[in-house]
C-alpha cells in the first residue's frame, strides 16, 4: 500500500510538472501577456535614446522580454546611472532609472560627450538637443577629447568638472559660454568664461574654490557698471584670476 502510493505521488509530481512547463509554454502566446503600457520613473526628461530601446517593447509578451538584457542596455546609456525593470499585472512594463551624478557636457565644437567612467562618452543628436539646457556645457577641444577616450580623462579634470558644476548651478546668468583649454598633462590648464554682458572675458588660471569664481564674475560686473567707459570698449576685457589675485587686462581684440 505505501509503495502503491509512493508510485501515485510520483506520477502526480510528473503530471504537475508536465502542466507547469505547458503553461509556461502557453502564456507566451497569449496575447493578454503582451505589453500595453510602460511607465518610465526617476527621471523628469527620459533620454531618447532610452524611449528607442523601450518602444519596440509595445506588444512583447512579458514571458518573452529579456529584462535582463533589457536593463543591462539602457545602463549602457552614459546618461543613466543604473535601471531596474519590472512588471505590473498584467502587462505594464515599469522601468526605473537613476540619472547620472554627471553635471557637464562636453562638447568638441562637432559633438556632446558625457564622462562615464573616466572616459568621454559620445551622446546621440536627440539627447544632447534634450539635455542641453538641463546640464552645463563645457567646451573642449577635439583633441583633448581624443586623448581621454585613448588614455582616459586626467586626474586634474575631474575636479575641473567640480568647480564648473558648481558654479554653473550657482546660477551665474552672466556666463554665456564656458571653455577649457588643457595640454593634456595633469596641471590645471586653465577655464575661460565668457560674460558677453560684460563685455569680458574670465581666465581661471589657477585651482581656486567656486565661490572665489563667483565672488570674482561679481566684482567684474561691479566694475563694469561703475565704469561707463568699458561698456565702449572696441574689444574684450580679459581678467586673469589666480589664487590670490584678480587682474584685469587691456582690451584685447
């Protein structure tokens, strides 16, 4: 009697096992499991290069869906620091992204970059259009850019980012443009603000805090307003900052 049913839960397990694989097999035909819907969180503007990855996702079976794949692409993104994918009975995709900490774009005068890992990344015409006003843009040179993508950014660069972040989140209205200009040794280099208002130039020469920055964008718009004869200036003014001084230049043409 015990062996008799030993054979009969056996036979039952077989059964149950032979019904799961089956239903497995089945539900990726249904189309009841096909994706509907997708809702994106974490980010107020969604790179469109991720929206490309995701909208073939429409009428995918969710059995079907490599999320894994699915995620390890979009974090590929140098945009996007990390992206979870789950599901919502019972066909909604739900996609969670984590911006990247990355404050500035690069830009070459052809393309935009974003660091990632050290390394400049290029970013798609679409998503520099869309990020363009949300992040600060700094101006490199192409080679600069060539040569971090072959030997990666300089240690000195990552703090370059840190001080241009900075000031640019202070909401410094003046800055119409900001450059940096790098012999792609680890040294400073310098960075270069142009206040066009102001009708000046700023040369940071040398490693000094975001605040000396802008204490200094506001002692040249002290000066300026103050002195009518520099707003008739044939030229641009160039003021020079060093660690313990501010010098302002002859016009320059």
């Amino acid at each position: 009697m015990g062996e008799g049913r030993l054979h009969l839960y056996i036979l039952i397990l077989i059964l149950l096992g032979v019904l799961v694989l089956v239903l497995a097999y089945a539900v990726r035909y249904m189309d009841f499991f096909n994706i509907d819907s997708i809702l994106v969180q974490g980010m107020d503007t969604v790179p469109q290069s991720v929206m490309d990855l995701l909208t073939p996702c429409y009428g995918v079976n969710r059995f079907v869906l490599d999320e894994g794949e699915l995620e390890a692409e979009i974090e590929a993104n140098a945009l996007i620091d990390s992206c979870s994918v789950s599901y919502s009975f019972p066909a909604r995709l739900e996609v969670r992204l984590v911006r990247s900490a990355e404050t500035c774009m690069l830009y070459d005068g052809t393309s935009y970059y974003l660091m990632d890992r050290g390394v400049p990344v290029l970013l798609s015409g679409k998503d520099s259009a869309s990020y363009a006003d949300t992040l600060c843009v700094l101006e490199v040179s192409g080679e600069f850019i060539s040569y971090m993508e072959k030997f990666g950014a300089p240690q000195s660069f990552s703090r370059i980012l840190d001080l241009v972040g900075t000031v640019n989140q202070a909401g410094i209205w003046l800055i119409t443009r900001i450059k940096y200009d790098n012999n792609t040794g680890d040294g400073f280099g310098q960075i270069v603000l142009s206040l066009d208002s102001l009708n000046s130039e700023l040369y940071v020469r040398q490693d000094v805090s975001a605040q000396r920055i802008i204490d200094s964008i506001r002692v040249i718009q002290a000066s300026i307003e103050n002195d009518p004869a520099s707003t008739l200036a044939m030229g641009t003014w160039r003021w020079d900052l060093y660690g313990d001084a501010l010098v302002r230049r002859t016009v320059g043409d």
